[in-house]
C-alpha cells in the first residue's frame, strides 16, 4: 500500500528567504565577480531590493530575463546571450550562475548549456575562457543558507586548483555580516596566518564612497587565492549543523586532501574560545595580547551585565547556525532561549543546540525547525519571552506583544547599518552583549511609571 502523503501546509511570512538570493550574496564576495539568474527579471529585481535595503549598498545581478515562451522553449538562447553581454560590458572576472525556481521546473540544464557558450565563443576575445561557475538552486527545496553555502562549493569544485602545497589556511566563514569578515581577517593577521577567506564581502557590500560609479565594486576573495585554495595547508569552515552535508570544506577535502576543521559560528566565549584554540594550533603560537585582553575584558562584562539579564527569557530565530551561536551566548550571560527556531531544516539544528547547550539549562529549549513566522507566533504566545533576538521579518511579533527586539543577521530592513553589526570573536560577543544589556534596560526604564534616570 503507497505511504499516505504528509497534509501541505502553506507557509506564512516565511522564516527563510530565497535560495539562489543566497548564491547572488556568495558569488558577491568574489573579486571582479558578477552574480547572474538564469531565470525571469522578476527574481533579480526582487533581490537586488531585498540586498540594498541591508546593506545600503548597489548589488547588480544580472538577469537571462526569461518570459513566458523560454517557460516552453527553454532559456538556453537568452542565458548565452546573456553570458556574453555580462562578459562585454561590465568586463567579469567571474560569473556565478545561479539556477531560480522557473529554470529548474521547466529543466534547463545549465551546466551543459555553459558548456555550449564556451564551445561557441571559443577564440571569441576572452568569451571562452572567463571563468563560469554555475549552482543549482531552486528556491523551492531549500533556503538562501543552502544557497550560499552551494555557492561556495560550488566556486571551490569549479575554480580551486591543487599544486605545491601553501601555509595559507582556507577560512569558510558562511554568510556573516562585512564587520565579522573585517573582523576575521584582522583575527588571522594577528596571529600571522595567511587566510584565503572566501566569499569575503567585506568591501563589496561595504565599501567606501567612490566618486565614480565602478560596475563591479572593488573587494572580494581574489581569483588567483581561491584557484590557489587546492594548496592550502587546512580549512576551517563554520557552521555545526553543516554535519553530514557536501560542503566546500569537504570537497577540498576530498579533491586535494586538506585537512577540514568544522567549527562552530564563533559567537559568545565558548564559541570563540575554540576558534582561538585551533588558530593557535595553526599558527604555533598563542593567542595575541589585543585578543587575550579582549576576551578579559568580556569576562568582565559577563559579571558587570549579570544582574540586569539574569533569567530573562528570549525567543531566537533566524538561519540554524547563527540561532545555535546566539543559544551558546545568551546561555553564558544567564539569559534563558525558551525557543530556538529558524527556517531552515537542516535536521542537525536539534544536535547542535543541545551541543552547545552543554548542560547550562536545567531543561533544554524548545527547539524548532522548518517554522515560518505563523508558527513562531503560536509558539510564543505561551512563552511570554522577555526578548526577541533575530532579523527585522521578527519586528511586528515583537510589536504584538510590546517585547523588544535585538537585530541581528540578515535581513534588517527597518533600521541602519545591518552590515556593520558585529556578532563574531569575543569583540562581537561584547558589543551583543552591550546592546542586550541596554535593551533590557531601557525596556525597564520605559514600563516604570517613576522613570529611574539611575538603573
Ligand atoms: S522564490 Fe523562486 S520565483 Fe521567487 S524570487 Fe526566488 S527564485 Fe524567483
């Protein structure tokens, strides 16, 4: 007898957002790289908004512009052209090709119409030979998380070379925000390791003011570093609910035999602390002054901010590794996750709460995966929270129910400078922990009906 099939449930303001939105992000953070839909203009026009309300910066992606008779005939002839014209005019070094809900449902197969391009431009200016890398990303059967890490695997299986090994060490960050990349690589310098960080969109989607518009922004992991990532002496790679999945990590892995180190997003002291530890294994020293005063200086405001959030209780939401480093956190500075949710349905976000829970609750969360914001709100209607720590598509959850809400992530559409929120290494953890404190604070200020001015 067939198996009966689970009831569709709609899902409503979802919790996630677009998956090939998170490949555009990804190929972002590659020098001279454009991102490229093979799909309708729809879906670019769509992201393009979605992107610069976050990070108040132009995002170009360039679009096969598919309408309703490619739905029939296929897009091969518009992706092509397209190709060429992004290769013409904005003078690529690289293309990332990001597949969209129509182009899978009607079965384009990019790969072999990439193949096709190269075939026909062969000898054509550089139109053979600049570099495409395609990624398969129907929206429909993941999240923009899987979308970028795709991405990423996707550039180290088509671009990354092997050769005479290097002591650079390949850094896998996963989508975090320009000021944690900033903040890595200062990290890496200090302790005098070359790092290939990769994608780094630090420049990219924050760069200076230009007195010309540049096409392509200036930023990103240089090609000749991620062709040379087959070389690298280790990777590390972020990420606890990565287990088990085809990651870049693993394909450099298992392509040219560089040892992978899985760690978790390094939010909050525990977090941090084992980040710290591998980089002092790596670079065969310990860890700088600048950061051991740092993370002196944390300890310290764990004890100082104590009183003000000990006990508070706090929903978390948002992509599975950033909610599990947000859990390890809020855990160190006393307050209480009472529900840990995100979008996403990996199926190790439970394992990773609890590994990072690490017997610092009497009872262990409510986690949730696969939620959209519906259910968050059923959920949290019993849990009365004190806090709500996510992205801004949290805000009118937050506004129902008069509790204050803690940006963090992507995407922050209702406040500035979301790309420069620092969530990573002991100084991320300080400056969540600042923010939190305060809230609370002024939460504490504004309910009182005397107005303490002295808290
Ligand atoms: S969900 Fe699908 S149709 Fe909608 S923007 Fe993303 S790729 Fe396009």
């Amino acid at each position: 007898m067939a198996a009966k099939a689970e009831p569709y449930v709609s899902t409503t303001n979802a919790c996630k957002l677009c998956k090939p939105l998170g490949a555009c992000l990804a190929f972002r953070g590659i020098e001279g790289a454009v991102p490229f839909l093979h799909g309708s203009q729809g879906c670019a026009t769509y992201m393009r908004r979605y992107v610069i309300s976050h990070f108040r910066e132009p995002m170009d992606i360039a679009s096969s512009s598919l309408g309703e008779k490619h739905a029939i005939y296929g897009g091969g002839p518009n992706l092509k052209q397209g190709l060429a014209n992004v290769m013409n005019k904005y003078g690529a070094k690289l293309i990332g090709v990001a597949s969209t809900c129509l182009t899978e449902t009607i079965g384009d197969d990019v790969p072999l119409l990439v193949q096709e391009f190269r075939r026909e431009k062969a000898g054509q200016d550089n139109l053979g030979e600049t570099p495409v890398v395609t990624v398969s990303t129907p929206s429909y059967s993941g999240t923009h998380m899987e979308g970028f890490h795709a991405a990423v695997k996707a550039v180290v299986e088509q671009v990354a070379q092997g050769g005479d090994p290097t002591e650079a060490v390949n850094l896998l960050p996963g989508f975090v925000s320009p000021a944690d990349l900033r903040h890595l690589k200062e990290i890496l310098d200090d302790f005098g390791l070359k790092g290939i960080v990769l994608p780094d969109l630090s420049d990219t989607l924050d760069g200076p003011a230009e007195l010309d518009y540049e096409k392509i922004p200036a930023g990103g992991t240089p090609l000749t570093d991620i062709f040379a990532m087959g070389r690298s002496r280790a990777t590390l790679e972020f990420g606890r609910t990565l287990i088990g999945k085809k990651t870049a990590g693993q394909a450099l892995e298992g392509k040219f035999v560089i040892p992978l180190k899985r760690l978790g997003l390094p939010i909050g002291l525990r977090e941090t602390d084992r980040f710290f530890q591998v980089l002092e294994e790596l670079a065969g020293q310990p860890t700088p002054p600048l950061h051991e005063r740092e993370r002196g200086r944390l300890i310290d405001a764990y004890v100082d901010g104590h009183k003000y959030i000990f006990n508070k209780k706090a929903v978390v939401y948002g992509e599975e590794d950033l909610v599990v480093g947000l859990t390890a956190f809020l855990l160190e500075i006393g307050v209480r996750p009472v529900l840990c949710a995100s979008g996403g349905k990996s199926g190790h976000f439970h394992e990773a709460i609890a590994e990072v829970s690490d017997n610092l609750l009497p009872e262990p969360p409510m986690v949730r995966e696969g939620l959209d914001f519906y259910e968050i709100a059923e959920e949290v209607e019993a849990l009365a929270p004190d806090l709500l720590i996510g992205h801004s598509k949290g805000y009118h959850l937050a506004r129902r129910w008069g509790v204050p809400l803690i940006r963090v992530g992507f995407p922050i559409h209702d406040r500035f400078g979301g790309q420069r929120i620092l969530h990573l290494g002991y100084r991320g953890a300080q400056s969540l922990l600042d923010r939190i404190v305060n809230t609370v604070l002024e939460k504490k200020q504004q309910d009182s009906p005397v107005g303490y001015g002295y808290l």
